[in-house]
C-alpha cells in the first residue's frame, strides 16, 4: 500500500512515453476485486490478476511487494523486495537510463 502512490507518480510522468509500460500484478486475487481497489484507490495503472502463484514463484519467491524493471532486450536490470522511500532515487535512474537506451 505504501508504495502504490509513488509508483502510480512514475507512471503519470512517464505516460506519454511509448518505450514505458507498466503493470502491477496481484497475487490470488480477482480481475474484478484488483479493479475495485484501483479504484478505491484512485490509482491508474494496468493491474493484471494472478489467480495462481505461477508468475511469483518465477521471479517474487521470496515476498513482495517486488518492483522490476524491464530493458527492452528482457534482461531484468532492477529487482527489488518490499519498498522502501529511499530506494525511489535508485529506481527512478536505472528507469530513466533505460529509457534513454530505448530512444536509440
């Protein structure tokens, strides 16, 4: 819950540009129970629903909430487990130096 505000920020700043895209997934839940809370929420972004474990075990075993980010080859080039505010200076340059990448 802490976290969705910053990143629901980073998606409005960089909405307009084609080479970002996100979407935040939710573990065991419904389409229509996710849509709800984003919502309820005033949050934006694409949320997808993850009704079985499949995609978490694959890259969230250990908890989340797991932030990643993406290059367009598909190489993972930022994990991180839980949130943390201080971690925001550290997300927010490796998304902007990947999307400087995307622009050549």
């Amino acid at each position: 819950m802490v976290e969705l505000p910053f990143i629901e920020k980073i998606r409005l700043e960089n909405k307009q540009n084609p080479k970002f895209k996100l979407l935040a997934i939710g573990r065991e839940e419904s389409v229509d129970t996710l849509l709800q809370f984003r919502d309820r929420h005033g949050l934006t972004f694409p949320i997808c629903a993850a009704r079985d474990t499949s995609i978490f075990s694959r890259f969230a075993k250990e908890s989340i909430p797991r932030t990643l980010i993406v290059a367009p080859d598909g190489r993972i080039v930022y994990s991180k487990v839980g949130f943390m505010e201080e971690d925001l200076p550290d997300l927010t340059s490796v998304l902007e130096k990947q999307l400087e990448k995307a622009k050549n």
